[in-house]
C-alpha cells in the first residue's frame, strides 16, 4: 500500500494540469463567443441607426 501512495501525486498533478487547461480553453472560448456577440450587435446598430445630417 505504501509502494501505491507513491503514485497518486503524479496523478493528481497530471488531473490538476488537464482542468486548468479545460478551464482556460472553456474561458477562452467563451470569451471569444461574447466579443463575437458583442461586434454582431455593434454592426447591427449602425444598420438600423437613423442617418444623420450633415450640414
């Protein structure tokens, strides 16, 4: 049993390295999704917005 402890730290660090990286890329893509959201509306403003006059 004291021989299989040995191998758990390992393993946690490779768990802990894979959520992080889960984590980071879940962020990432979330975020790349918003900005997108976030021109789609900005674009669509400037379509629907009234022209103004110039004088």
């Amino acid at each position: 049993m004291i021989f299989l402890a040995g191998e758990w730290v390992p393993a946690w660090l490779a768990m802990s390295i894979t959520f992080a990286v889960a984590l980071l890329g879940v962020a990432g893509l979330g975020w790349w999704v918003l900005r997108g959201d976030a021109r789609n509306r900005a674009s669509e403003d400037i379509d629907t917005a009234e022209p103004t006059e110039h004088h």
